[in-house]
C-alpha cells in the first residue's frame, strides 16, 4: 500500500512537517516557505472571515484576461467581470509571482501547493517537500477547524489544482490515489471530471470508487439532469460528470447532446455554494476553470476565450454570493500563464485586431474536437470544409499546402497524437484570421494577477509570491 493512501499515514505525515521542514536545511532559489512576511493590517474593517472562496482560472496569461476584456466591451459594450471588480473598486488588486521549489516556471501541482501549505514544493509534486514531509492542506486545516471544504473545476476532480488544497501525494499524476484521500478525508463537495478514476472498470486497482463514496454516506451524480435533481440535502456531494475533463464549453454549446450531459462552471458552483453555505462554522470552496490552461497549451484561441468568460460570469455568481454573505473572503487568480496568448495587431492594420478577435464567435469547436473529427487514413480529406464550417476560416490553397506538409512531415506517435500534429499545422492559418499570437505551447513564468475582496483582503502586500497567500487565508479565516 502507498504510504500516502490512508488517513493514518496523512496524519502521521502531518506530525513529521515540523521536523521534516527543519531538517530541510537551505532550499533551492525559488523555494520559499513558513512564516508569512509581515503585513500590513487592514486599516478599519473585519478581517476575520467565516468562508474562502478562491477561484482559479488555470494557466491564465494576461492576454487571456485581457482578450475577454475587450471582447465583452466590443459585444456587450460592458466590462468583464474581473475588471469591474477593479473600476468599481471592489476587490483589491495584487501581482503575484508563480514559481515552483525547483523552477522559475511552475507547474500546477507546485503553484497549488504553495497556497495549499504556504511552502514551495517541486515541479509535480502535490504538497509533499522535498524532504518528504506532507504538511495539511488549506482544505483540511478549514476541515480541522469545523468548516466544511469543497472543489469545483471542469478539470478533472483529481487533477492538480483541486489537489493541491486537499491532497498530499509525491506525484500529481496519482490521481487514482488522490480520489481516495478525498474520500478518506471527508471533502464535503467535489464537483468536476474525472471518472476514470473513481470507476472500477478504469482504476488500475479495479476498485469501485463510486460505491465506496455511496458506502461513505455520499450522494453521487453522473450527469447533469441527475445533478439537477438534487434536492437540498446536509449529505457530503460526489458529481462526476466526464471520463477525463468537462469538454470545452465551446463543445458543450455546439456538440450535440454533450451540453444535455455535462453541466458548467457555473451550475456547479452555484451547486456547491448552496450545499456549503448553510454550515454554521464556514466553508472553503475551491472553483477553478481548469480548461484555460489546457486551451493555452492547445494555442486553441476560441477555446481559451470562451472558457475564460465562463469563469469570469463565475466571478458575478461569487461576488453576488458574497455580497449577501459578507463574512466571506474571495481570492480571484491563476496559478501560472500558459501558452503566453496575446492580441497583436497587424503590420500596417491594427485596426483589424478588434474584428479580428470579434470573429473567434464564428467558431463552434476546439482543436481537440476538430482533431478528434479528421480521418486518421486521409487527415486531408475534407480538411478545408472541416474548418471552414468549424472556424469560419477559410484556408487558401497555399495555407492548405503548408498544413498538409506539416502534417505529413510529424509522425503520429501515442505521445504527440493527430489532434497534436493538427493544432501545430493550423496554428499560423489561426494566427492570421484572428490575429492572436502564442509564445509557446508551455507554462510561462510571468507575474499574475490577483483580485481579492471581503474580510482581511489587503493584508496580502502589493506584490507577493505565491506562498505567501495561505499564511494570509489562515490569519484572516482563524484556521
Ligand atoms: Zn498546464
């Protein structure tokens, strides 16, 4: 049995964090950890909040934020909801680094755990330190203190960012394991993908996870008319509604039947809120748009913008929410940029930019859904329809040449897959009709940003690195 894999070995892991963390002698460059550095306290106000709510929109570039900014002000002549937070002066605003123990770049895994125990942990790694020592999770510590704690995303449930507020496993990729540790730690709400690894014909331990969260006195849904069923209930909520991640929202709008079963960031949120927020002692709510990222590594423009306005109508679900509930405090971030979008204008044209975004609303698929469309045999058959009809982009015959000689020249391997070679081939075409640029198809290393309001929120300075925020949630929550 993995030493990680009971409450026993957790707890055991929790008493060795004081020693293991002192025993760890100096840290690499960009580890960091501990004491949070003195703050200012707040002048006037509470700052003792009953509930955390902290939303994630993963792998978020600047690009990104801004792109749904100036969408929204070119569609509906409005603010997105992030900006409005800062124009109307209702959260305070932060920059944030994001690096890992071991790595100016982070990954997910290392950029939740530094809020999930406030210590930098390697590229990975799911709050576990390098010496070994697991220390309690923000997650578990509210638990600890009689809050109730749960995680929202439309990655999968298991998958990094929702671990690292209440997993400790050495490697993000034991998500088998981390479903159990959810379980076995009494998390009171999960909602998100991730079937595979509560369902006993796809673990590789054959266990039926499903069943050993109904014997743990759970509720558990599969799709969404069941979600939607749910009647008000004190129960602790299982909702898995995908194999892998909630498909992009792009596919749930124009897939047929795929937004019937699958609910948004939104419906589950507001799900998970009404499920927590009648517990006397408080919650901590986890929600995270965990697409943003994979849309980012996708160089998948459509995709990135339409899952990052989910989130942000997320932002409006949340500040309503907080607004009638004013003991709560509200964290609105990302983890790490991915993919370094950005908006360019055009040589000699920059005024095409503004139409050129506009027309991202002519798209009715992601990358992945295109990719997975094409013919394995003859990835050229019907290529041209294919994304004119899904992209409102018409490829020219030396476009189309281009591709297909890119395509061919990539072979096709269980690593780098046709969506892979596909979304490599029509990255310049994207380029060209939406005029939006990537730096990589990476995590980068770049400064985010951080919205943050309610009880305590300017106790985090102007700038700060990414550990430090969990010492400031502890402070502000008493936990
Ligand atoms: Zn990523």
């Amino acid at each position: 049995m993995n030493e990680f894999s009971s409450r026993r070995h957790f707890i055991k892991g929790l008493a060795a964090t004081a020693i293991g963390a002192a025993a760890a002698g100096p840290m690499l460059s960009h580890a960091a950890g501990g004491d949070v550095s003195p703050v200012k306290v707040a002048e006037g106000g509470p700052t003792k909040a009953r509930n955390l709510i902290f939303m994630v929109s993963d792998g978020m570039n600047h690009g990104t934020l801004s792109a749904a900014q100036h969408w929204l002000k070119l569609r509906e002549g409005r603010n997105s909801e992030w900006m409005t937070l800062y124009q109307d002066r209702l959260a305070v605003r932060r920059l944030t680094d994001t690096a890992a123990a071991d790595s100016l770049v982070t990954d997910s895994a290392a950029a939740s755990s530094a809020w999930g125990i406030g210590q930098r942990v390697n590229l990975g790694s799911v709050n576990c330190l390098p010496s070994g020592a697991t220390p309690m999770p923000l997650a578990m510590l509210a638990k600890k203190a009689g809050k109730k704690a749960g995680m929202v995303t439309t990655a999968r449930i298991t998958h990094a960012t929702p671990a690292g507020f209440a997993a400790n496993v050495p490697h993000r990729d034991e998500e088998d394991l981390i479903a159990e540790q959810y379980l076995e730690r009494g998390l009171d709400v999960l909602l998100g993908g991730g079937g595979r690894h509560f369902d006993a014909s796809r673990r590789k331990d054959g266990r039926d996870l499903f069943g050993a969260y109904r014997d743990g006195g759970y509720e558990v849904v599969q799709s969404r008319v069941a979600m939607e069923a749910l009647l008000p209930s004190s129960k602790p909520l299982l909702g898995v509604f995908s194999k892998s991640h909630i498909p992009y929202w792009i596919d749930r709008q124009h897939e047929v039947g795929l937004g019937l079963e699958t609910p948004s960031l939104e419906s589950m949120t507001r799900l998970a809120l009404e499920r927590l927020s009648s517990h006397p002692e408080g919650f901590v709510l986890q929600v995270e748009a965990g697409r943003v990222d994979h849309a980012g590594h996708a160089n998948d423009p459509a995709s990135l913008l339409f899952e990052q306005l989910e989130f942000d109508r997320c932002i409006r679900l949340v500040r309503d929410f907080a607004q009638a509930h004013p003991d709560t405090v509200v964290v609105v971030t990302t983890d790490h940029g991915t993919g370094g979008f950005m908006i360019n204008g055009a040589e000699d044209a920059y005024h095409l930019a503004g139409p050129s975004l506009l027309r991202l609303g002519n798209c009715r698929a992601s990358l992945e859904r295109l990719g997975r469309l094409l013919n394995p045999e003859q990835p050229q058959s019907g290529l041209v329809e294919l994304i004119r009809d899904n992209l409102g982009v018409e490829v020219g015959p030396v476009a189309l040449a281009r591709m297909l000689e890119q395509m061919a020249s990539r072979p096709i391997t269980e690593a780098f897959p046709l969506e892979y070679v596909f979304c490599d081939a029509i990255r310049p075409v994207l380029h060209e009709a939406f005029l939006t640029g990537w730096t990589s198809t990476h995590h980068t290393g770049d400064l985010v940003e951080l919205a943050m309001w309610g009880p305590g929120a300017d106790l985090l300075p102007l700038f700060s690195e990414n550990w430090q925020l969990h010492g400031v949630l502890r402070q502000v929550l008493s936990i």
